[in-house]
C-alpha cells in the first residue's frame, strides 16, 4: 500500500464562498496535504533557529494520518446505521434553528465526530495516535459529505450532511486505525524528515496548532487556502501584492494581500465554511512526493 506510485481518489470540487465570487480561485485543502485545519488554528511559518527540534514524531502524526486515511478509504467503506442518522439529525436540527445563519455543516459534524474519537481512543494504548488516525477520518468523511451543502441551505439539508458524514466515520473508525496502523510508523519517519529537510529551505516549516503541515511544493497555494479561505493569518508569514502565472507568485511589494493560485483542484475534503453550490465530482491522482 505504502509503495504506491499513486492513489486514486474521488474528491467533490472545492466550491466558492460568495466572498470570494470573483475570477481568482483557491486551491484547496489538498494544497496543505489534506490535514485537518480548522479556522481557529494558530499557524506559524518557522523559518529561524529551532525549526528542526519541532519536527518532532507527535508533530507529524496529523500529516501523516491525512495521508493515510485516503490511502485506506478505500477498504473502509462500512455504512452508517440508521439510528445513528437519525438520533443525530434530531439532536443538530435543535441546534441548527436556533441560529441557522451561523450553523455551518463541517464544524458540526467534526465537533460531534472529534468527541467520539475521545471515548474511542480512551483505552487504546497509544491514545494520541489513535486519536490522531480518527481524527483524520472524521474530517475526511464529515467535509466529502458537507462539501456541496452552501450556507444558505436549510437545516435539514445540513444536517443530513454533516450526520452523514459523523456517522460514516464513527462507522469506520476501527477499520481506519488499524488500516492506517500498518505504515504509520514508515510514514512518521519519512514526514518527518521531510519536515527537517524543509526547515532548511528559505521559506521554512509550517505549523498549525503544533502539528507540522506537509505542503510538499505548493506552500504558497496552502498560504492562499489557509488566508483566503480560512481567514487564518499566518505568523512568520507577509503576503504581497503579487502576481500569479500557474502556481507562481512573483512579489511586488513587502506587504500587501495574497494572490490567488492555480483554479481549485479537487479535494477528498473541503475545510472552513465555504459557500456556493458544489462545481461537480472529479478524480484526482495524488502523487506521494519523495522526501530527501
């Protein structure tokens, strides 16, 4: 599984907030290799002295449990079970109407997974790891099944979609750890050397909430996603007025707002609240980089 040239994936297309209904667009999650960023993460890009001792085991679990959890989607497809929909829909609708405007499907369907993935984990050996691996499934599941259901969407129809996608992760949580299991170990050592290896370079690591972010080569479209999607402003990190050909920026000033990047890709996951009607289904083949 691990030595896979390349994995296949089916991904929803990342949709446009109407803030953002212009002819820039943003790459996705996938442009900060798919870990699960939330809008109040704390980001830094670290770039000095003490940029190594970060790259630590535990700071690139959440790395390499978004990558695994594509890898091991494919033979963890159990159902979600009727009466968990169902009890979760009764419980989100109550919340939903109080404030229907603000109610948004992913974060409600990840605060309701991430819980269950305390209880789940509680006496796992490793917990950290585990929770690590489950955490990563409920982001995977709760933003593929959110992606196309847009802020204005009635509750029912977030809260179909943010229950359907707590309950397929709840559903697969066993599969997925243990799945994930086999080459965590190969993956935690190869992220994080490729985590020191880019401490070395000009633009540094990035970090968000402690855990580092594998962007690969596309650090400047994942800046684009976590500023103009997330609304996250990343310390250690000045934007510029710039302009972009392809996923290039060229900087023309010191300080200023980020460019856009390439058109959106697509993504197993769509992180933040993003509003719009979904653009379609797409396959995407992901290429594991090679790490020095």
């Amino acid at each position: 599984m691990r030595g896979s040239i390349a994995k296949l994936f089916v991904g929803a297309l990342v949709a446009l907030s109407p803030v953002l209904a212009s002819n820039n667009a943003f790459a996705g999650i996938d442009a900060c290799g798919n870990i699960d960023v939330s809008a109040q993460a704390n980001c830094e890009l670290v770039v000095e002295g003490g940029c190594e001792a970060r790259c630590t085991p535990v700071s690139v679990q959440a790395a390499c449990s978004a990558e695994l959890y594509v890898e091991c989607n494919g033979q963890c497809n159990a159902s979600a079970s009727v009466q968990c929909s169902a009890s979760c829909e009764a419980d989100c609708s109550a919340k939903c109407t109080v404030d229907p405007g603000s109610f948004e499907c992913s974060a409600a369907c990840e605060g309701r997974c991430d819980g269950r993935c305390d209880a789940h984990c509680a006496a796992d050996a490793n917990s950290a790891e585990c929770r690590a691996k489950c955490k990563a499934t409920c982001g995977g599941e709760c933003d593929a099944s959110c992606s196309g259901t847009p802020p204005e969407a009635s509750c029912e129809a977030k809260c179909q979609a943010s229950c359907s996608g707590s309950c397929e992760a709840e559903a697969n949580f066993d599969c997925q750890v243990s799945c994930q299991s086999e080459g965590f170990a190969e993956c935690t050592a190869d992220v994080q050397g490729g985590c020191e290896a880019q401490c070395k370079q000009p633009d540094g690591a990035l970090f968000c909430d402690g855990n580092y972010v594998d962007t690969g080569d596309r650090l400047k479209e994942c800046m684009n996603y976590l500023e103009g999607v997330l609304k996250i402003d990343v310390e250690g990190y000045a934007s510029a007025d710039a302009s972009c050909r392809s996923n290039t920026c060229e900087a023309e000033a010191e300080a200023g707002v980020s460019c856009s990047a390439a058109p959106a890709r697509t993504s197993p996951w769509n992180l933040g609240a993003l509003g719009g009607a979904a653009l379609g289904i797409g396959l995407l083949a992901a290429r594991r980089r090679r790490r020095g």
